[in-house]
C-alpha cells in the first residue's frame, strides 16, 4: 500500500488532499497521531496552502529544512509556484542526488521537474518509488501529457496488483480510459460515478470527472447536473471553471460569469493563456484573408 494512505492516522487527509479539499486540509486536526503521520500531515497542509495561492507564506516558515528532504521538497515545490524557478530546481537537484529514495523528493520534485519542462527527469526520478502510488498517479499524468498512452495504461495496471481500491489508482485508471476513448468513455464514467457516490471521494474534482465523461458520450444535459454539483461544492476551483466555460459553449450558453471568475482568481491559467493565444493567431489568420478580399 500507498506509504502515504495506509494508515489509518493518514487516510483521511490523504482523501481530502487528492479530492482537492485544501480548506479541509488544512482544519484537518492531527491530535494524537504519531510523529512520523504527524510530519506527513505537515506536509499536507503546506501543500494545501501552496494550490490555494500561499507558497510565499510556506517559503517564509520553511526558511531553515537543513537534513529535512520532505521539508526541502515542499520549499522547492513553494519556490517553483512563487516563481522562483531557478533556487527550485538548485534544490531538488541537490535532493535527487542525497534523497532520491525519500517517497516526498519523488513526488515533489517530480512534480517540480515536469513544470520545469524536464520530464525525463521527473520520470526517472519517479521510477525509483516502492508501493507510492502518488508517484504512480504522477507517473501516469506525465505519460498522458505526452501522448504515450500505452505506457500509462500499464502504469495502472501494475498499481492495481497492490492499490486496488486506492482512490488514486480509480483515478489514474479514469484518466487513461478518458485518453483511450471509443467505450473506454463509458469506463470512466462509471468510475467517477462510483465516486461520487462515496460519501469520502464526492467532490468537486470527481464531479468534473464525470461531466467529462458525459461531455465525451454526448450526454450533455447530464453534464451540466455533473458541473453544477461541482460548481456547489467550490464555485471558485479553476478546474470546475474550465470545464463549466467548455460545456456552456458546447450547450451555446453564456459563460462570462465563470470566464470572469476564472480570469480574477487564476489569470495565468493554462486555458486561458492558450485561448488567448489561439485567438490572437485566429485574428492574424483572418487579417491576412481580409487583406486579399480588399485587393
């Protein structure tokens, strides 16, 4: 089992983090855990505050992590998101080279590797994991993310051989059938449905999941119910807001509201970012066009 999840000290705020409940991360009470679940937790609720906007305040409280690897891999991942790229990477190359084995520098600098655009690095650094399934499920992402599908697939079946009903691994198998298409479609939806439908895995995020899903099988009056649930339980999440602008432009609704929304609380989205980039390259196209009708 997941080093991560397989207490039961860890299993709830391992949940609520992958569910992308950070505000419940972080109320999360740790009293009476050990002190190895209690440094786990830490590490939670530092991540927590990270995906909701608060690297710096990390950066500030995790000034001195000397001979603490989980604790520098937290700080390297807060420096990355703070911008601070380059100190970011001095670290977790420090950290691959005297703590590759720690399961925290797999999945952080992982994660750090791959937004720097070094994904063999992230992989090879990933691959050194035993039975983490975060690095699994990071693994399958990276995999995805280059069209290598197969590769990814494989990753789950593998996980599943020991992580059978571990949140990731349902998850990580959902994002390859929703890649592989065709009845893998129907596969997915089944699996988010199955979680939403848990009271411990219902969220935003596996909401999301099944809007998609619908959305891929045409079933559009069924994803909007699946977005709107989403959008109740956290109507600021820049993944709902992405995919309810997706689906209201499918279904030719307006969408400006979460457009808005989108553009306040994330104006470096992905999304956005390579919409405005289309759209300025639409314009260039169609100038070029309406400069031969003129002549």
């Amino acid at each position: 089992m997941d080093q991560f999840s397989d207490s039961g000290e860890l299993f709830a705020i391992h949940n609520l983090f992958y569910q992308g409940a950070y505000k419940e991360v972080l109320d999360h009470s740790t009293a009476g855990y050990s002190d190895s679940a209690q440094l786990q937790c830490r590490i939670y609720k530092y991540r927590a505050q990270i995906a909701l906007g608060s690297a710096t305040t990390v950066i500030e409280e995790l000034e001195d992590t000397e001979g603490q690897a989980a604790l520098a891999a937290v700080k390297a991942l807060a420096l990355f998101k703070a911008g601070e790229v380059e100190s970011s990477l001095e670290i977790v190359q420090e950290l691959v080279e005297t703590a590759a084995e720690d399961a925290n520098v797999q999945v952080l600098g992982g994660i750090v590797l791959y937004l720097a655009g070094k994904a063999e690095d992230a992989l090879l650094l990933l691959s050194q994991h035993e039975d983490n399934l975060a690095a699994v499920a990071l693994i399958v992402q990276i995999r995805l993310a280059q069209n290598k599908i197969d590769q990814a697939a494989k990753e789950v079946v593998l996980a599943k051989r020991w992580g059978q009903d571990n949140m990731l691994v349902n998850l990580a198998e959902a994002w390859v059938d929703l890649s592989l298409g065709g009845d893998k479609y129907q596969d997915a939806f089944y699996i988010y449905e199955e979680l939403t439908q848990t009271p411990s895995s219902s969220n935003a995020r596996t909401f999301v999941g099944q809007a998609i899903a619908d959305i891929q099988l045409g079933r559009y009056p069924e994803a909007e119910d699946a977005i709107n649930s989403a959008l109740e339980r956290d109507e600021s999440s820049s993944e709902v807001l992405v995919n309810a602008i997706i689906l209201f432009t499918l279904l030719g609704r307006d969408y400006s509201q979460y457009e808005e929304t989108l553009k306040a609380k994330d104006p470096n989205n992905a999304f956005l970012t390579d919409y405005e980039d289309k759209s300025a390259l639409f314009d260039t196209c169609a100038a070029q066009y309406t400069s031969l009708i003129v002549e």
